[in-house]
C-alpha cells in the first residue's frame, strides 16, 4: 500500500541506494549518545580505549557503524544492540569495501608513534582469522596500498567509557574486541611507508568477511593514559546489593589503591576503609546496611608513593527487609491507566502480598477490597484491571519470609494520564490511517508529512511505549516554511476534568535534523487559539526521547473545556522564513494532574 505516486517511490529508493555507497564523513564528536534498550534515556560517551591508551570524547572523529552495540553493565562481551553514532548513514562495512572520510578536511597525526585509528567489531568469539584491510586515502584521492591487520590483535582490551547523569546508572567501562593501529603503519602508493608528518584524507577498509567491523574512530588529539580506577563492581547505581565485595579495574600507572566507602558522596579521611592496598578486591568487613545507599571511591597511587589520582565516586544501594524501588515510583502523576506494577523484593523473601486500592487508609489497614493476594518470590509485578484517568490510586506489598514472618511494606501512590493520543489505534487500512487522523501539508499546504509514504504508515520501530509512534517528516525549505500536523476533536474535549493542568508530549529526533522551532497550538470550540514554543529549537535533533511538559495555563485564553484541536508545528509561526528540514517522531501525548490531591490520604 502506498500514499504517494509510485514514481516519487522509485526516486526515494534510488536516493538511498546512492547514499549506502556514499563515504561516511567522519564529524567532530559533539554529543555521541550510547542507546539502551526499550527506550530508556541513552549513555554519554566520554572516550575509547583501545590497549593502554584512551581518547576523550572532545579529541574524536567518528565513523560509522553497520549494527549497534549494547552497553548494559555487567555484560563481559556485550551484543550489538543500539550503538547511535550521529544517525551515521550504514555504510556497509562488513564484508564490502568502504571509505571514511574525515568530513571534507585532511588529517595529520598529532600522537606521534602512538596509536591514531581504532576499529571495532561486533564478533565476540574467536577473532584469530579476523584479518581486514586498511589503505590510506591521500589529498587527491590517490590510494595507498593496503596492509592486513593481524586478527590475534583483535582482544578484548576496547572500552567505550560512558556515563549516564539522567538516571544515576552510571558506567566505566565495557569490554568489546578492538585493535588499533597508526598513521605510520600505513603505505603510499608506492609501498612506502607514512611518516607522523604524512597528511591523508580518508581511510579504506575491507573485511574479507571475518572480522564484522562495526566501528571506525580516528583520533584528533593527544592519546593519554587513564590513570582512574573503573569498571567498579558492583556497577555504579547497582540495585539490590547483598555481598560486601568491592572490585575494579586499576588505572594504567597504579602502584597501589586507597578505598574509601561512606554514607555521603563527599567522601573524606574518616571514610577511608582499606589504605594502600596493591589488591584490586576488597571485602568490607563491617558489612552493608539493608535498605541503605553507598557512595564509594578509589584513589590510584603511583609507584612514587606520592603522585595520587583520585578516583571517581560511585554509588549503590544495598537489598532491603522489605519491598522497595516500586515502579511507578512513589507519588508519580504520569502513569498509564493500564500500568504493571513492579518492585524490588525484600531480603530472604518467599512471597509477597499486594494490597491495591483507590483508598489510602483501607490499603493502610488491609482491608478486605484491596487485598490482591499472594505472589512468589520470583513474581514481584502486579497489573491491575484498567484504571480510571486522572485517579489516584494505592498499593503495598508485604514481604512474607521463612516461618511466615511478615514484613509490612510502605504505602505508595500514583496517579494516571489521560491519554489524548499514543498512536496505538491507527492502522494500515483506508479510513483508520494515521495521515487521515493527523492533517498534514498534503491538505493544509505546509511542509509537513505525516506517516510514511508506504505501509506500515506509522513508525513501529522508534517507540516511546506500545507498538507505534507517529513520524512527522519537516520541510521548512520553501513557502509557507512551516510544517504543521493538526488533530480535530469531534465533538470538542473536556481537558479540565479531575484537575487535569498540564500537557505532555513525547519528541525524538535524529542528530542529521536542521534546528527547527517546534511548537503546539490548541484551538477551542470558539476558534480561539494559543501556542507554545519549546525554549530549545535543538530538541529536534535529540536522538533520545524528550519529555515536553506544558501548563494549561501557557494556552492563554483557549478554553480549556471545550478544546476542538491540536497542531504541533515545526518553524518559527510568528515570522515565517526559510529554514531547514528533517524527521521527528511523536508518542504518548497525554493530561496529567502535577500533583495528586491534596488530602488524598
């Protein structure tokens, strides 16, 4: 099934055809995210590391990449599972020959002998008859003669450093096969070697189908030692801690290492618990409190005795007697009216109780109505039947242990959305189609097209929740340089109802986007309407998804009561000019209650 004419198709499978052959520029890194899985907010890349020598992340240029990795911590080879470099276009570089540019500029070495390109791959077996090519790309686009690398080089000595501020799950370090290799490792056309003072403007590489190169970076400044402690085990933000057993991996001019431990992340001299140790393990004889957050650090000394690097503060939180860590966390006002309920189980327990219930005092009490029953101890979620919007709602679980020892649980709380749209009921059929729904430039002449040009119209890859999303495609190019997508309401929608303040909208974009003002406009049964801006014009280009929360208030003088549509535009309404273009994708537009009622308990 198609929306647009077959010629149109015919060109845009030609244009991407092109593209896959195309080179990959290679751009200085600015923010290079590290995608988890489900959506969740994605990594910070903070540098590479190949053998004993790391790149930050302001001294890299970046290549591309044919899969995607997976950085969960704890994972010795972890897959290749959502590795985003700038939407780099895939280039193929498994098993065919590709050529990495470095964004239009020559490049010349700045490491002296040390390593200046780093390769890696996704193979996390034996990589002993992994032998790719590589030749250099002179200024003229003259070829060097090519050199194998060796696959007994490929090991496991590559790390991706990368830290994740937005949720605390922080990460050190993980393990993947990577070698490298350096400009004077390298041969002109003529089969002689480059020199450090050698320009070149590209890299070839071939796989002879082996090796699965996944990954190219070339270096634009000094390679330094990393001279921290990482890779703390347990993980930094590791939930459910129960052994008091701390590891980690030294820096590269450690001699011998200061552990510290405490209850605050100011870590001082009264929290040293292990001076001068050349063991990189350390057993906390004191033990760990249940139910308590540590922060803990590592201080690197050098063989001097004196010269002394002071380690990162990491944190976790040891298991507690009872249930703790819910999901939905405890007074959130966001959550689906069809939620799971999920919790931490408490120590040693065999089953857990669950009371549930729209009445804080009869969860309290137990009451007869709330009582959910009993769950094993290896079944720590809940789902209720499906919620009423915009209500607040209570549950506990109590935690049974050997010799039906029960262990009460606190109460927690949440409140539900009211969905407005998450793009879970649009099909591929004439009359339920989500450009049907959703009125884009082909009806109300702007730069916009909503869904895709052929089924499935709706996005079922790049999702927030649920099974779909809605991709709205930006071409502020030419007049009107504006791009809308509108929702009617028929008949108008009540959005003051249970208190109902504020609306939320979900935004991923992809890194290749031009900037572009992004708004939502209401419009009341009246024909009155309002606008509102988000304050950075960059949120189209966040490869992540965004939150986007909004007042009602913000929509000055539309009538909350009666609200007949909703547009979300990209382009600048109040003075239209010429601008850029791109694709954005848009989830889970709903109402929320800011905060629950006052005297809900």
């Amino acid at each position: 099934m198609y929306r647009k004419p077959i010629g149109t198709l015919v060109a845009v499978a030609l244009y991407l055809g092109m593209a896959s052959l195309c080179p990959g520029a290679i751009e200085p890194v600015t923010s290079v995210t590290c995608d988890k899985p489900d959506g969740a907010i994605p990594y910070n890349l903070l540098s590479i590391t190949v053998g004993r020598y790391t790149v930050g992340v302001d001294d890299l240029r970046v290549g591309t990449t044919t899969t995607t990795m997976n950085l969960n911590a704890g994972d010795p080879w972890p897959e290749m599972d959502s590795f985003d470099i700038h939407e780099a276009i895939n280039t193929g570089l498994a098993t065919t020959a590709t050529t990495q540019g470095f964004g239009g500029q020559d490049w010349k070495d700045t490491n002296g002998n040390n390593p200046d390109f780093f390769l890696f791959e996704s193979n996390s077996g034996d990589s002993t008859g992994d032998n790719p090519e590589v030749a250099a790309i002179l200024p003229g686009g003259i070829v060097g003669q090519s050199i194998t690398l060796s696959g007994t080089s490929f090991g496991p000595t590559g790390y991706f450093r990368v830290a994740d501020a937005a949720d605390g799950m922080g990460m050190a370090g993980q393990q993947i096969l990577g070698i490298s290799f350096a400009v004077t490792d390298l041969l002109d056309d003529k089969g002689n070697a480059l020199t450090n003072e050698s320009v070149i403007a590209g890299i070839a590489l071939t796989d002879r189908g082996g090796a699965d190169i996944t990954g190219f970076y070339a270096s634009a400044g000094p390679l330094v030692r990393y001279v921290k402690a990482f890779d703390p085990k347990p993980a930094d933000g590791t939930i459910g801690v129960t052994t008091p057993l701390f590891q980690w991996t030294a820096g590269d001019t450690a001699f011998l290492h200061e552990v510290y431990i405490g209850a605050d992340s100011e870590l001082g001299p009264g929290d040293l618990a292990m001076p001068r140790t050349p063991m990189t393990i350390y057993w906390h004889v004191p033990g760990l409190e249940p139910g308590a957050t540590y922060f803990w650090r590592v201080d690197e000394i050098e063989a001097d005795g004196v010269t002394t690097h002071t380690g990162d503060v990491w944190s976790f939180m040891t298991q507690a007697l009872t249930a703790y860590c819910p999901n939905p966390e405890d007074d959130a006002t966001d959550v689906s009216p069809t939620p799971t309920l999920n919790w931490m189980p408490g120590e040693a327990a065999v089953q857990h109780y669950v009371y549930f219930g729209d009445s804080f005092d009869a969860v309290s009490q137990g009451a007869a109505a709330t009582d959910k029953g009993t769950l094993e101890h290896d079944n720590t979620s809940f789902s209720p039947d499906e919620l009423a919007s915009l209500e607040t709602y209570y549950w506990r679980v109590d935690e049974i242990a050997v010799g039906n020892e029960v262990r009460p649980g606190d109460v927690w709380s949440f409140t539900t959305y009211r969905p407005i749209d998450d793009f879970e009921s649009y099909t591929d059929d004439e009359g339920s189609r989500i450009y049907e729904a959703w009125i884009d430039g082909w009806v109300n002449n702007t730069g916009s097209t909503v869904g895709y040009v052929e089924a499935p119209f709706a996005e079922q890859t790049i999702v927030r929740g649920g099974l779909q999303s809605m991709p709205l495609d930006y071409n502020n190019v030419n007049s009107p340089w504006l791009s809308e997508a509108e929702l009617e309401f028929t008949p108008p929608q009540d959005w003051s109802i249970n208190g109902a303040d504020t609306l939320i909208l979900h935004v991923r974009g992809q890194f290749s986007n031009d900037p572009a003002p992004m708004y939502v406009a209401l419009r009341d049964a009246s024909n009155q309407t309002a606008s509102v801006t988000h304050p950075d014009a960059d949120i189209v280009k966040a490869s992540a998804w965004t939150e986007w929360r909004i007042p009602l208030s913000d929509f000055a003088g539309v009538g909350i009561a009666a609200v007949e549509g909703i547009t979300i535009g990209l382009g600048d309404a109040a003075n239209p000019s010429p601008g850029g273009a791109g694709l954005v994708y848009i989830d889970d537009i709903c109402l929320i209650r800011s905060e629950p009622p006052a005297a809900a308990e």
